[in-house]
C-alpha cells in the first residue's frame, strides 16, 4: 500500500506542469529616432528588445528582418500600410521638430510606444515621446489624452491631432491592435520562461527514471517472491509426499 501512494505521488509530479518560478512579461514595441531635422530618421519594430523590422532614410520601404514575422504578416498590404504609416509619422516628426526645436546642431526625438502582456494575462500599452533624452510627451490610456512635460511640448500635442493620428486613435492602437499582434508573435519570442523549460525537463526525466527504476524494483520483488514461494511450495509439498508415503510403507 505505502509503495502504490508512493508511485501515485510520483505520477502526479509527471502529469501536473510545474509553476514559473517567477513572472515573464513580453513586449512588443515600436520606436522612431530622429536625429536634427530627419537627416538620420529610424524605425523598428521589437519583439522582446530583438528587432523584428527596420526602417531608415535610406530604405524606402518598412522591411521584415527574421523569418517568422514574414510568415505571421505575409500579406503584402501589412507592409504597405506600416511603410505609409513611418513616412507619414517622419514628415510630422521632421515638421514639428522644426517648430520646437531650440538649438540648431543635433537635437534627437523619439517615440517609443507599444504594449505588455504578463504571464498573469496582465496588460499595458504605453505611448511616448523623448527630446534630448528627456520624457516630452505621454500619452495617458486613462483619459486618451496626450500629456505634455511644458508649454513647449503643449504647442506640439494640440497640433496632434490632424486625420487619424491622435490620442484615441493611439490610445486603441497600443491598447487592442498591439495587444492582439503580440499574443501572435509570442511563440516567435527567443525570451523563455525563467528556470526554464530545459530545467524542467530534466526534472522530469530524473522522476521518469525514478519511477522505472521503482517499477523494475517491485517487479523483481514480486518476481523472487514469487520463485521463493513456489520454491517453498514445492518443498513442502514433497516434504508431504514423502512423508505420506513413507507412511504409507510403514
Ligand atoms: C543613422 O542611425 C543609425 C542608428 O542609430 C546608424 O547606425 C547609422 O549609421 C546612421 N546613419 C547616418 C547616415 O548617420
Ligand atoms: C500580474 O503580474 C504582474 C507582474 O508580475 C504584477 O505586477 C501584477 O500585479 C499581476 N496582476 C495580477 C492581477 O495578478
Ligand atoms: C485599455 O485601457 C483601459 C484604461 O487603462 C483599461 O481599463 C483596459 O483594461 C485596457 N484594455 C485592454 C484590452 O488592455
Ligand atoms: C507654438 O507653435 C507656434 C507655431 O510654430 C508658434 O508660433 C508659437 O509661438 C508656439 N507657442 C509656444 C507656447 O511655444
């Protein structure tokens, strides 16, 4: 009996998946960096920090660099309207730079924004914009609207608004779409869970050669039982033969 709950015990270690150890959070975010007035204009898209898709000045189109994201978006019109969308993105950029701008020489404006999603189910868009490395403008998933850090960045957000490219829109963008195309790339994800599943696996193939081992252990017990017994038996058995005949005889 205490060998069976012993195997039970066991077997319900193999069937039941272990828990994380801790917490693994994916991200998907997309970055644009403006270098003085777009002479050097960037774009990416990142996959857990590793980019995904690239876009500069001197590429004309929005370009798929790893295998996996052409296969995920293989529909050209995707491609075409992500390559509408950064150039669309750089001349506003380069336009409100020019009217903000407070030194000439090099002054640097990104924007980086996107979304999360914890192990937990957990998720978080964020939208911002840093000038000369300091945070300018966010935008807050609250009331949808953008936050601006001074007047400055101020002029800059009420102009932000012009066709669709405005807080609601984005507040939706980083919020659904994004978080809707990061449940999709994530089986793409090189990030893997932490104690990872390699770990896990050995864990398991130590219990599975623990319970095979256990397993022969009692097969074999059995197994000389058996043969002692039958030994026994059989002893007895021709101990009682002979001791009847001789019985018998007398
Ligand atoms: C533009 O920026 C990228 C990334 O920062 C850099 O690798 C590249 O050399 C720059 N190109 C020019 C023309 O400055
Ligand atoms: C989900 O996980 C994150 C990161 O570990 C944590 O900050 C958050 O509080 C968790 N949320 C819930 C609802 O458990
Ligand atoms: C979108 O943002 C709102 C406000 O922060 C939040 O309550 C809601 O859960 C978010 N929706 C998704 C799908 O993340
Ligand atoms: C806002 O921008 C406009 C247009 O460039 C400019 O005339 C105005 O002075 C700016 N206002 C502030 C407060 O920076």
């Amino acid at each position: 009996m205490e060998d069976r709950s012993a195997v039970i015990k066991v077997l319900l270690f193999l069937t039941f998946p272990l828990r994380p150890s801790s917490a693994v959070t994916h991200t998907l975010e997309y970055s644009y960096t403006m270098v003085t007035l777009g002479s050097n204009f960037t774009s990416v898209g990142l996959l857990d920090g590793e980019e995904f898709m690239y876009y500069d000045s001197n590429t004309a189109n929005m370009t798929p660099n790893t295998e996996w994201i052409k296969k995920v978006e293989s529909d050209s019109s995707y491609w075409e309207k992500e390559t509408g969308s950064v150039k669309f993105q750089r001349d506003w950029l380069i336009d409100k730079l020019n009217q903000i701008k407070v030194t000439e020489g090099v002054n640097t404006l990104q924007r980086v924004y996107g979304c999360e999603i914890d192990d937990n189910g957990t998720t978080r868009g964020y939208d911002k914009s840093i000038y000369n490395g300091k945070d300018f403008i966010s935008l807050d998933l609250n009331t949808g609207t953008w936050t601006a850090v001074d007047e400055r960045a101020k002029n800059f957000t009420e102009d932000w608004n012009p066709a669709y490219n405005n807080a609601a829109f984005w507040k939706n963008f980083v919020n659904r779409t994004c978080v809707e195309r990061l449940k999709s790339y994530i089986p793409h994800s090189t990030k893997k869970e932490p104690g990872g599943s390699d770990e896990q696996s050995d864990e398991r193939k130590t219990a599975v050669t623990v319970v095979v081992v256990l397993l022969l252990v009692l097969v074999a017990a059995a197994v000389v039982g058996f043969v002692i017994y039958k030994t026994k038996l059989c002893a007895f058995l021709r101990s009682g033969y002979v001791a009847a005949r001789q019985s018998a005889e007398q």
